[in-house]
C-alpha cells in the first residue's frame, strides 16, 4: 500500500493570495481548482487528493 508523502491531517487551510493578499481559508482537498475571492487568482489546483498550492500557506487548520 503506498502512502503519499504529501499528506496532512489538517482539513483546513489558511492561505494568502500571492497577487492580491487576500487571506482564504480552504479546504485541502478540494475537488476543483480554488480560486482567490478577490482577485480570481488561482490558489491551488485539484489533484485528487491534497491540493497543489499556488499561494502561499498560512497556517494549517484542524
Ligand atoms: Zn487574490
């Protein structure tokens, strides 16, 4: 059984927009592409499991 080395327990992520410094919090494992609120700016694309972040990661949530 594999197990991916990206993987966290947190649910949750706070990140911050890298164009528009909008603060966001999202979920980790988002089914779609998350966009920025703000600007529309992408802020992690979906990758099946835990997202590939774009902007920059604040803190992790539980
Ligand atoms: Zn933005």
């Amino acid at each position: 059984m594999p197990i991916k080395k990206r993987t966290t327990s947190s649910k949750f992520v706070e990140v911050e927009c890298t164009k528009c410094k909008n603060e966001q919090v999202v979920f980790s494992k988002p089914s779609r592409d998350l966009k920025c609120l703000v600007c529309g700016e992408t802020l992690a694309t979906s990758s099946g499991g835990i997202a590939d972040f774009k902007a920059k990661i604040k803190s992790l949530l539980e």
